[in-house]
C-alpha cells in the first residue's frame, strides 16, 4: 500500500493555478467608441499598454482608423490572394512593420503585438483572414478587445 503526501500535490497545484491565472490573464485599456463597433463583454480587471488597433466594425477593417478592406453582408467585399490573406490589408501591415524595423522604434513581443477589435456579430471567417494577414505581416502577439462589465 502506497501513502501519498497530499500536503505537496496541494502546494503544487496551488502554484500551477496561480501560474496559469497569471498567464492568462487579460488586459483593458480605454478605446474610443465607435457606433458601429459593439465589441463583446468581460469582467477582466487588467491594464493593457497601447499597441497597433485592428478594428473590424460591420462595414469595414480598419488599421489604426484608416480603412483598408471592406465588409458587406458578413462577408469580405475584396478578394484574398492564394494563401488566404487579404491583400490590402497584408500591405497595410508590412509597410507598419517595414518602418518600424528601419527606424528601430519598438523591440520585444510588443513590437509585434496588436489590439483586434471586432464587433460582435462579425463572422468568425472575417475574423480567421484577418489574423492569419496579421500573422505573415509579422504580428503575431493577439489581444482582442472587450468591453469591461
């Protein structure tokens, strides 16, 4: 028979817990609204440093509030290229990553971050294009935004 000593199994599960909470927690910041732009609601509590917006609103994708692809219906209104990227879009963010490369301006993960802002209702295929463009542009480091409860 075999005796195991709980008190360490709990020492250590408490710190994998606290690990992972702390790992996952998320971050809020003050964006400007926009009424086309619902974004979804969370209790998170955490601040969040300003990096590069991606806002997907009803109509239109938008880099740092200037518009780059349109919506119409839920969907894409401008073509994707073979590898699944939306061209506009893919241009927008290399010639962003290009400058700040040259001009040495960020470095670490938040040089390679951006906020995603998507409205609510905005179908999820939109949203998948839009990530797999910001990926092959070079960022890769995702936070969504929501709307603290």
């Amino acid at each position: 028979m075999v005796v195991l000593n709980m008190t360490a199994l709990m020492d250590i599960l408490s710190n994998l817990l606290f690990f992972l909470l702390a790992a996952y927690a998320a971050q809020a910041t003050e964006v400007e609204n926009k009424s086309e732009l619902r974004l979804p609601a969370s209790s998170s509590q955490v601040r969040l440093q300003i990096q590069l917006t991606i806002s997907i609103t009803q109509t239109v994708i938008q880099v740092a509030d200037v518009p780059v692809a349109r919506i119409a219906k839920g969907r894409l209104a401008d073509p994707v290229d073979e590898e699944g990227r939306i061209p506009a879009l893919y241009a927008k963010l290399a010639s962003i990553k290009g400058n700040r490369a040259q001009s040495e301006q960020e470095q670490g993960p938040e040089a390679s971050g951006i906020l995603l802002l998507a409205d609510k209702n905005t179908d999820s295929d939109v949203v998948s294009k839009v990530l797999k463009t910001a990926g092959y542009a070079g960022f890769v480091n995702v936070r969504f935004g929501v709307i603290a409860q």
